[in-house]
C-alpha cells in the first residue's frame, strides 16, 4: 500500500488540533490502558492497519497481556479478560462506531452509566470521535503501519 500523501505536513494546523485533543484526553483521568484499548477495539472495526498497529504497540509496552489484546475483537465472550467497567466503555465505543446502525442505543449509554461519572462518560466520547476521525485520515491517505516484520 503507498501513502497518497502525508496530511500531517500538508495540515500541521489542523493536526496539531487533533493533538490538543488527544493531550486532553489523556490528561482527562482515565486509566491509559482503558483509552488504548477503546482506541484498538474501534482501529479494528475501522480496519485502520495503522492505528492498530500502534495502540497494539502501546498496550504491549504498557505491559497489557498479548491475551487481552489477542482476546478484544472477540471481548464479547471474554468477560474473564475484560472488567465490566472495560466491557461497558467498549460497547460505548462500538455503538459510537457503527452509530450509523445503532443509533448509540439507551441501553449501552445506561451500561456505560454505571461505571462512568459525567465527565469520563464525556471524556470517554471524546477519545471515541478522536479516534474515529484518525482512523479515517489514516484510511483515506494510506498511512503505512509502523511494523516490525520478521526477517
């Protein structure tokens, strides 16, 4: 896959907002692991090879089980892996996603609710949009993985 452009350097402005974003995001209080694994969950709906490859990388350097990130795209059946609080921020996220089809339904923002005071369940949205709309940049300019590949 070859990159179409790098809309990095061709719109640092714009780019540089994002970031301020994700600062905020990450100062927002909570846990990283939490954030990164809500941002690999919806990389891997996307289908963004980027994104993936890089909350992967981050989770694993943050010393997250290879289990736990081998076990996301099937987290559904995992409940021995993922907290609950983690299951409700990653159906969040996944009804966010896919709101298109969903309509981020009641009972998904309830369950989210439960784990989530105000100000997360907003920072948390916000980490979902972020990463979303890296996701499509990413998509729409082939931005390459930053992979390691045997050999």
């Amino acid at each position: 896959m070859t990159q179409r452009l790098d809309h990095q350097s061709i719109a640092p402005e714009g780019m540089r907002s994002l970031g301020g974003v994700y600062m905020y995001v990450n100062k927002s209080g909570l846990p990283h692991e939490l954030i990164d694994l809500v941002y690999l969950r919806v990389s891997q709906i996307n289908g963004c090879a980027y994104c993936v490859a890089a909350h992967s990388r981050d989770l694993l350097k943050a010393g997250v089980p290879p289990v736990k990130l081998m076990m996301l795209n099937a987290w559904h059946e995992a409940d021995m892996v993922f907290s609950a609080r983690e299951r409700a921020a990653l159906q969040w996220a996944e009804s966010l996603t896919r709101v298109s089809e969903t309509g981020a339904p009641q009972a998904d923002y309830d369950a989210m609710s439960e784990y989530f005071t105000e100000r997360e369940r907003v920072d948390l949205t916000l980490a979902v949009g972020l990463i979303n709309t890296y996701n499509r940049l990413a998509i729409a300019f082939r931005k390459t993985p930053e992979v390691a590949m045997p050999g």
